[in-house]
C-alpha cells in the first residue's frame, strides 16, 4: 500500500495489487487553504495507478463544506474522468446535505458511484467487478 497523504482531513492510498485507490475524508473543510495538498495528492495517486483501477471513497465522516472545496472535488471528479478509472464506490456520508453534494458533484461530471453501506460491500463489489474484466 503506497500511502500519498494521511492528515486531519483526508487520507489518500493506493494498492497496487488491487489497482485500487483509497480515499477517506474526514472532518469539517473550511476552506481549500486546510487541505493545500490536495488536487496535487490527486495527481500523484492517478499517475501511479493503472488504467482500470477503481476507487473506494470513504465519505462517513464527510461534513457539508462551502462552495470553495465543492470545486475542488469537482476538479478531483473531472481528473477522475479523465484517467482511465473503471469502477467508484463510494460509502455516503452520514450528513444529509454533504451526501447531496457528493452525489450532485458526480453527477454534474457525469459519472456515477456505486453506493454501498459499508467498506467491506465497497471491496467485495470492487473486488467482483475487477476480477470480470480480466
């Protein structure tokens, strides 16, 4: 597992074995100042990864965030579209009105998630999937 960042609001991972990168945002994202890293984290994991890797995203801990960061995820999803991504999975947030957001900010790109109730489910969809393109 290479680790890319690991801080107070996100972590960001990549398994080469599974060709799976690993996403987990945590707390409240006042502003993109918080998270400076970011889009640059983004770059880096989409460049080590294979074409065909999918994505497992952590939202649980997600907190409703302002305009400013709903860009960057929307500049995150637009790199995500442009990579050679196969499959996301995605554990909604439990915040009623992040979960609109992350759902509109996949839709806005057009992509769409699968949405599983836990990470355990996320792997094994992941996993399933992976294994029926080869």
């Amino acid at each position: 597992m290479i680790s890319v960042s690991n801080n107070a609001y996100y972590e960001l991972t990549y398994d080469r074995v599974k060709n799976r990168v690993y996403l987990r945002i945590n707390n409240y994202w006042k502003s993109p100042e918080v998270v400076p890293n970011y889009l640059s984290d983004w770059d880096k994991v989409i460049q080590v990864a294979k074409p065909g890797y999918t994505l497992l995203a952590d939202f649980r801990n997600m907190i409703t965030h302002p305009t400013a960061v709903k860009a960057m995820h929307e500049a995150v999803v637009k790199r995500l579209a442009e990579s050679k991504i196969s499959y996301i999975a995605e554990v909604s947030p439990t915040d009623r009105i992040a979960v609109l957001q992350v759902t509109g900010v996949f839709q806005q790109i057009g992509m769409g998630s699968i949405k599983v109730a836990d990470i355990l489910l996320g792997e094994n969809i992941l996993d399933q999937l992976s294994k029926s393109e080869l």
